[in-house]
C-alpha cells in the first residue's frame, strides 16, 4: 500500500475515498482523500501530498453525525476535548464508524510485553527485624 510506513504489528482494515477532514467544524486542507483504518491509527492521504495521521489512543469516542443538506459524517471527539470530523462525500460512513467501534475495543495500538513476567528472588534486605526473629 502506498502512504506512512506502517508500526509494528499494524494491520490495515479498511480504506475509503472520498473523505474530507474537518478540524472542530472548520475546513482543513485535508479534502475528498482517502481515510484508512488500521488497527493502531487513522490516516488521510490526501490528492495534494496532504497526509495526517491519529493515533487510536487519542480517540476519546467517535459517533455518526448527519443533516438534511449535507454529507455524513462521523464526530471523533479527542482526549483533549476537541473534536475533528471525517465527511464521506460519497459512501462508507456506517461500515467505517462500525469497523472503527471494533477496532477500539481491541486496544492493539497499546504495547505489548515482550518478555514473560521475573520473579524476584527473596532477600532478606527489605525484611524487619521482627520477621527474622519469628
């Protein structure tokens, strides 16, 4: 696929053309590009070398957003409480914000531990005098 390089462990689930991004509701030069879902970000490849990227974790929620004269949209609210909006020019929303709700029960942009739990060995070091003597 052509675009970011992608993190370790990254598996794309779905990509949609025509998508535009808007920041709080205020236009972006992110316009009618492709938007990918993967299991660690979202990202938007623009026509004009516009690219933007968003970790799942900075996600707070993600909700549909439509009106009568114009095209749907999903609300993605961030954790710093401010809000961008993806608009689906053509189609997509539904099976996006689905996929997406998914992907974000799964939590995969987290690390994961790459070695097994170590004991620690009992020392005598941390112990108070009133254990020792019992």
């Amino acid at each position: 696929m052509n675009g970011p390089p992608k993190f370790d462990q990254e598996i794309d689930i779905l990509s949609v053309d025509e998508v535009s991004v808007l920041w709080q509701n205020d236009r972006t030069q992110f316009q009618k590009g492709m938007v990918t879902l993967s299991t660690q970000r979202i990202f938007f490849l623009g026509v004009k070398q516009a690219h933007y990227s968003m970790t799942l974790g900075h996600i707070k929620a993600a909700s549909p957003s439509s009106s009568l004269f114009s095209s749907p949209k999903i609300k993605i609210a961030l954790q710093n409480d401010s809000v961008c909006h993806l608009v689906f020019h053509r189609s997509g929303r539904d099976l996006f914000l689905s996929k997406l709700s998914d992907v974000m029960k799964l939590m995969q942009w987290l690390p994961i531990a790459n070695s097994e739990p170590v004991k620690k060995s009992f020392t005598t070091n941390s112990a108070g005098i009133c254990t020792l003597l019992f």
